[in-house]
C-alpha cells in the first residue's frame, strides 16, 4: 500500500524543504575511495528523519560515521554525555590497529544547507544549498575539522541499550549518584515515554556523578531506578531526554533506533520522533532493521544499503515489503515481480490463474523510481535472479526515461546492451493512466455483475463510481469505499475480482509475458 503523508508529514517535509538557519544535512556523496565497506554513493536527504536499512556488513554503521563528521561545533555547544568533545572526527569511529590497513585516497562531499556561509560569487548573500568536503590524501590526515560547518550533532550507538546492572560505572557509582538541577523537560520526557509503553509514570528524573547519570521513576507510587529497567524503558529515556537537551536544530545520528521495543511501541517512537522534530527543528538519521519503523516513513525517507559485487548500492523510496524481502533472502520462486504499490499487486493476483501465482511472488516497491533502480542494481549483480519489472499503464509513455534512468544508475559502458536487457525485463500494467482510475473507468463498462459483487444497484454504482473518479489521483478505493460501507482494500479486491472475471482479454498480453518468462 501506497504510504499516505499526514499532515504533520508534510509541515515536516515544507520545513525541511525551506529552512537554512540550522545546517540541514541534505546530500552525502562517497565521491573518492573505500571507506570500509563502502565504494562510492550518493544519498540524498529530503525528510527530517531517515532511516536506512541493510543486511549485516552493508556500510550502514559506516554511513552514520561519516554524517556525524559532516559538522563541527562552537566551544559553548551541548556535550553530549560521557564526551571531552563536542563534536566527532573520524578517529572516534575509525580506530586503527597495528594491522589495520590506514583509509587514505577518500573524498566525502556534504550538502548542506546553510545561512552562514562565507560570501564568495556564487553565494554572495552567504545563504543557499553548497558542498563541504573532507579529504584524506594517500598517507595524509583528513583535512581539517574546524574549517566545517557548526552544528551540535550526538551520536547513539547500541550501548544506550546496555541495563545499568551491566554497566561497570553504574554499578561502582551505585552510592554515589545524587539528584541534580532540574533541567524543565522531565515532565514531557516522562509523558512521551510513558505514552509509547502504555504506562504511566508519576515522576522522572535523573540522578548523577560526574559524568555518569542513572534515571529513577514512579508508577503508582512504586519508585524504582534504571537498574531495574528493561533495555528499551532505558533507552526511550536516554532517546528523548537528549533530544530535549539538545539545542533547537541538532542533528541526532542513531544506530537501530528500535532497539529493546516491541512492534506497537516502535509505531508510537516514530510518531513522537515527528513530533519532537517539528516541534525543536531536529533531523535524525538512524539505521534500522524494523519493518515498522519503514513503514511509518514517507518512501523518499526510506534508505536501503546493499553490497552487489563490491559496489554499494543505494535505493531511496523502497517498500518495507521489499526491503525486507531482500534481507530475508525470499528469492525463492521462479520468478520475482515486482510493482508500484498494492493497486498493481492485488491487479495481477486478480487476474493471474492460480498455476501461474504459484509460481511467483509478486513485491510492491514503492515507485516507477524505485523500479529502474531495482533494474540497475539487478543488471550488476553477478548471479542474477529472476526478476521482472511491471510498471504502471501511465509509465508507459516515459518508458525512454525511466530506462535511461536505470541505465545512469547502473553505472555500466554499455547502452544499447543495458536497454535491450531491461526492456526484456519490463512490462505495464493495462490501460494509459494510472492504475485506480483505469480500474474504475473499465470496471463500470459492465455495472450489473460489478453492482451485484458491491451490493448497489447500478444507478448508485455508477454515482459512486464517478465520485471516486473526481476524489483525485490515488484516492479513488477509499472514496468508493466510504460510500459503500467497505475499506479501501475490500473496495479494490472487489473490483479487480470483476475486471478479471468480466475482462479476461485486457490481461492476455501481460499473462502470456509472463508465461514466457516462465518457460
């Protein structure tokens, strides 16, 4: 299913899209070199949170070092804890043993969008979107820090999970942890964290020493410290009580932000993420290996990190479905379709006989975008599985573009040997718009069967079925839905249940494709 932007999405996405005052890190680009398991890449950045997923050794740990070493700060900036400095450099991540072969030849650009610059020809009002680079020459240092834009950034590795009863400070610290000042964020810290594990805590606070702190709280008059606590109860404390301490439009870098949390309480952390974000202007890039923190992220916020044959792939705006089909290895059928969004899925399970289903799986991706990326990274990949691509009816006529996108993104010499090979791999779904609106626009051609399958008569069908018609692209199932008592994907299923009964011929080209990619 296609994701729907909320409001608060798009207030989040039109702040992003137009603020300058707080550094937003808007592009990363690996322009030279190897920096562990990463060749080079270009991400780009269009929403405030971004979360990249991966299987294991795909650079995801890597990318976050080097987003944490985008910015500098000033001496007065925010600590984060347990830190002699406010800002990262490579050797925070980078630790080199003897044997160790050193990094060197690498070029690291970042786009930020910044109303500090130095006023130069091409930025004479010191405001706009430019590149900063790092550089680390061949038998060099990188170059240097203090030259790069200030920002407050903290990074959170998975050690915030850690329980205090496993912490060797804590533990040597038990006696010595004593109530500090009272920083004003406690209370919401405490509102938040209870919303999302549906308890509720009369009080929060922290106790500390030196540079160690220890959270204590009280639910229903039991008082009890974080040495009691599961991993995840400390981790949403430790989460949310650096993003409120932080100043207004930090930048927080966090590795497996659902770390310790169950599925219900990971829907309700990337809620509150949005909400923090907009409320204190925050950006957040984190990794994930959660299917639910993707899917309550707009497409474009949606990274997926691979390694095909040495290289690093990046593909922006993939399904969770297909995202984590992939890190599951399900590449076991004959054949691997793969559409735009649930519309195409439930289409061709609709009008594909049951020999035929059984034989394949059909993956949403998320876009005609995302679908010639899934066609570049395949055409590089040395063993090759069998996948085929079918784009909507109205991709149709941008059939040249969207092959010379995926060929730009393959990054191969050879054109003509590329283009043959996708449009081999290629095909549409019927009709010359979008999917909805050709779905709805042929079904009604037949009202009776299609009226009897939705409990109306015909004059109330076709009356819906105009409605549905002028709700606006994408809209249609949920307008025809309201109307006739039944969700959005009842509504579809019912209609491409018609149209594969009523309408076989219109699937005859796509079904005999698909057969002969079969044989």
């Amino acid at each position: 299913m296609k994701y729907g932007e909320s409001h608060l999405d798009r207030n989040l996405r039109n702040w992003f899209t137009n603020d300058f005052s707080c550094g937003l890190l808007r592009q990363v680009v690996l322009a030279e070199g190897r920096l562990r398991g990463l060749t080079p890449f270009s991400l780009d950045i269009d929403f405030p949170i971004t979360a990249v997923a991966g299987k294991n050794g795909a650079g995801k740990s890597t990318l976050l070092a080097m987003i944490c070493c985008a910015f500098h700060n000033r001496k007065n900036g925010f600590y984060p804890s347990n830190r002699r400095q406010n800002y990262y450099t490579f050797a925070d991540f980078f630790i080199q043993h003897i044997e160790d072969v050193p990094h060197s030849g690498i070029k690291i650009d970042y786009k930020i969008a910044h109303d500090n610059w130095r006023k130069s020809k091409e930025c004479p009002s010191g405001v706009g979107i430019f590149y900063q680079n790092r550089k680390k020459k061949r038998g060099g240092k990188w170059n240097d820090y203090s030259g790069r834009v200030d920002r407050n950034v903290v990074y959170m590795g998975i050690e915030r999970i850690v329980p205090h009863v496993e912490k060797s400070q804590s533990k040597s610290y038990v006696r010595s942890f004593a109530q500090g000042e009272e920083q004003g964020w406690e209370c919401e810290v405490r509102d938040v964290v209870g919303g999302i594990l549906g308890k509720c805590y009369d009080e929060f606070k922290y106790v500390s020493h030196s540079k160690y702190r220890l959270p204590i709280v009280s639910v229903a008059g039991h008082r009890y410290s974080g040495f009691h606590m599961g991993a995840g109860e400390n981790a949403l404390f430790e989460l949310f009580s650096t993003m409120h301490a932080v100043p207004k439009g930090s930048l927080l870098v966090v590795d497996e932000i659902e770390l310790g949390l169950h599925a219900e309480a990971q829907y309700k952390l990337i809620n509150e993420l949005k909400e923090l974000c907009k409320k204190r202007k925050l950006q957040i890039v984190c990794t994930t290996h959660s299917r639910e923190v993707f899917s309550c992220l707009p497409s474009d916020a949606r990274i997926f990190l691979e390694n095909i044959n040495g290289k690093t792939i990046v593909s922006q705006g993939i399904s969770p479905d297909f995202a984590f089909s992939k890190m599951n290895n399900r590449y076991l059928v004959e054949l691997n379709i793969l559409v735009e969004d649930d519309v195409a899925k439930t289409l061709l399970l609709s009008a594909f006989p049951r020999n035929l289903r059984s034989r394949l799986s059909i993956e949403v991706i998320g876009s005609a975008a995302a679908l010639s990326r899934q066609l570049a990274s395949e055409f590089i990949r040395e063993n090759k599985s069998n996948i085929f691509v079918v784009f909507d009816g109205d991709q149709r006529k941008l059939e040249k573009n969207n092959v010379e996108h995926a060929y730009k993104m393959s990054e191969t010499s050879c054109e003509i040997q590329f283009s043959e090979w996708a449009k081999e791999h290629m095909s549409y779904l019927p009709g010359e718009s979008w999917p909805e609106k050709w779905i709805v626009e042929t079904a009604i051609k037949k009202e009776d069967p299609l009226a009897a399958l939705l409990g109306t008569d015909t004059d109330e069908l076709l009356d819906i079925c105009h409605k549905g018609l002028q709700s606006g692209k994408h809209r249609e199932f949920f307008t025809i839905g309201n109307e006739l008592g039944l969700s959005r994907e009842e509504t579809m299923q019912r209609f491409c249940l018609h149209l594969s009964q009523s309408f076989p011929e219109e699937f005859d080209q796509l079904r005999d494709t698909i057969r002969q990619r079969l044989l």
